[in-house]
C-alpha cells in the first residue's frame, strides 16, 4: 500500500477564539506536509471577507499551499472576479470552484442577476485567467440536482473540461461507493486519477447524520448501529478513527494515491487517521506570525 498524498479543509473562523482553534489545528497538521490546505466560503456567500482573511492569513504565515473556495451565490461576475484577482495578487495560485449553496430562504440556486448561472461558467472564466489551479466538487453518490447519475458524471466532465484541474468528492461512507463512481467516470472519458476522495473522519455522529441526510450520502445501517453502540459506552473516538483508517486503506488498496479531509478545524481524527495510514510528520510549522 501506497502512503498517500493528503489535502486538508478548513472553514474559516468567525471570532477570536475559532480564530485560534483554526490555528492551532493547522499547527497540528502541517506537520503531516499536505500537498495544500483549503478554506471554505459560507453557504449562500456569507463568508466572503471571513474566508479571504483567513486564505490570506494562512498563506502568509502558515507555509501552506492554500486554495480558496470561491462559489456562484449571491455575486455578479465582476464581483466574483474581482475576489480571484485580489487572491492572486495576493499570490494565491489554488481555487476550489463551486456553483454553491443558495441561501436558506432561496431553496434552489438562482443565479444573480449578472452573475455566473453554473459552476461551468465559473470554471471557464478562472481558467481563462491562466493563474489558478482549480479544484471542483464532485459527488460518488451524485448530487440531489442531478437528474441521474449519468448526467452527474457527464457534468463533472464538463466542469474538467471547461479548465479545472482536479475534483474533489463529497464524503463517502463506503470505498464501494468511490469505486463504483470511478468506473462510471472512467466509461466516460475522465482521467480518474484527478478524482480525490473527499473523507470526513467522523467527529460528532449527530451532526455528521444530520449532514449526510442533507446531501444525500447514504448511512449504512451497520455504520449506524457502530456508532449508537458507541455513543453508549463513550468510545466514538475510537470507532471513528478505526472505520475511516479503514475506509483510506480500502481506498488506497484500491489505487487511490491522494486524500482530501474535512477537518472541521479538528485536527484529532484527521491526524490519527493519517497517522494509521503511514503519513507521518515531515517538517515542524515555525511560528511566523
Ligand atoms: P455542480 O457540480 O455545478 O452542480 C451539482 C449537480 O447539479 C451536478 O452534478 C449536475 O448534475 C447538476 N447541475 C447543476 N447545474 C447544472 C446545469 N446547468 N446543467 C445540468 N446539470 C446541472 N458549498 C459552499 O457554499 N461553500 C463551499 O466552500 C463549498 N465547498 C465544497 C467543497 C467540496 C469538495 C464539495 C464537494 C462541495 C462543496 N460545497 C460548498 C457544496 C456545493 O456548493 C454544493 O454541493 C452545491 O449544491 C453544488 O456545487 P457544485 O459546484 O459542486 O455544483
């Protein structure tokens, strides 16, 4: 088994003490030398100056190679564009590229008048700056908007072909389900080897549940019953960095050679499981800020 290349989310914090929770998680991490770290943009655009500040502080004095997530919601085209061209002056070379998440009130995407109607449309307009290198989301169980899993993968073509590099999946509870959604992706014409899972070790079972359900990641029934035993005799800690161990080692034996892990600004899990997975420490994070 390959030791992986790995990639790190974070969400940008929203006051002082998140502040040094996001801090103090990417202390713990960049020892583990990610190929890059990723900052999140709020669900509906409500991020924007949060999730600059905080790119643009870890890419200053983390050493990081930082990508921003940039989406569609709740901006025109120049707006959207302006925030990529501060990013690159500010040297930023990394973008995550989504459609994104309306806000709650809004239900479906609208676009906004003047602003970009689909992910693919974003994609071409950063490409055509010649400067990123650009992510996009990607979805093995497909996305609740797509109308089927063959127009979910055909799409994901498109967003590759209109200039994107990689994508990066939405979490998955079962290598069966990647696998599964590398084929179909293949039988189309993608090269599969830009397809990174996306993995999301299992901090608070509630809320990983609830979030499942809202985007459509299926929750297998032993999944479910592992952790309700678990919950019981206090040890979800210990399940949750087993089963994702589990699920990398199932990836990697399965010719996976890169990871990208929702941390949730909690570096425990995520560094257990690297760890497990024979990623080990490279370099120690000077404190430079
Ligand atoms: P797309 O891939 O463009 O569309 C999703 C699906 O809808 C596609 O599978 C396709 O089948 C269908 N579809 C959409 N438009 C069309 C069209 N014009 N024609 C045909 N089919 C279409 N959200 C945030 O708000 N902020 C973030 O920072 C953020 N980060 C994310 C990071 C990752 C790695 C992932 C996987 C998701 C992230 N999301 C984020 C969530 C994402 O914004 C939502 O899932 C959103 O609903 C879809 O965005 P997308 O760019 O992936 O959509």
């Amino acid at each position: 088994m390959t030791t992986p290349e790995i990639s790190f989310e974070f969400f940008p914090p929203k006051n002082l003490e998140a502040s040094f929770r996001l801090w103090d998680t990417v202390q713990s991490l960049a020892p583990l030398a990610p190929r890059f770290v990723s900052v999140t943009y709020g669900a509906g655009g409500t991020t924007r100056e949060l999730t600059r500040d905080a790119v643009t502080t870890l890419h200053k004095n983390s050493g990081l190679r930082v990508a921003a997530h940039l989406t569609c919601v709740s901006a025109t085209r120049e707006e959207t564009l302006a925030i990529a061209d501060q990013y690159a002056e500010a040297g930023i070379t990394d973008i995550v590229a989504l459609r994104g998440d309306p806000p709650k009130e809004q239900g479906r995407f609208q676009p906004t008048p003047e602003g970009f109607n689909s992910s693919v449309e974003l994609i071409e307009a950063l490409a055509a700056k010649g400067t990123f290198t650009l992510r996009v989301g990607a979805y093995p169980e497909s996305h609740p908007e797509a109308a089927s899993q063959k127009a979910n993968v055909e799409w994901l073509k498109r967003k590759l072909d209109a200039g994107a590099d990689e994508a990066l999946t939405q979490f998955f509870f079962e290598a069966e389900s990647f696998f599964r959604f590398r084929d179909a992706c293949a039988a189309a014409g993608i090269d599969t080897d830009r397809i990174i899972p996306g993995i999301l070790p299992i901090e608070n079972w509630k809320g990983v549940r609830r979030f499942a359900e809202a985007c459509g990641t299926t929750i297998p029934a032993w999944l479910a019953e592992a952790f309700e035993k678990a919950e019981r005799d206090n040890r979800c800690d210990l399940l949750a960095t087993a089963l994702c161990s589990e699920l990398c080692g199932e990836l990697l034996a399965g010719g996976v050679n890169k990871l990208h892990f929702y941390t949730l600004n909690r570096p425990e899990l995520t560094r257990d499981v690297c760890h497990a997975i024979g990623v080990k420490s490279k370099v120690r994070l000077e404190n430079v800020a």
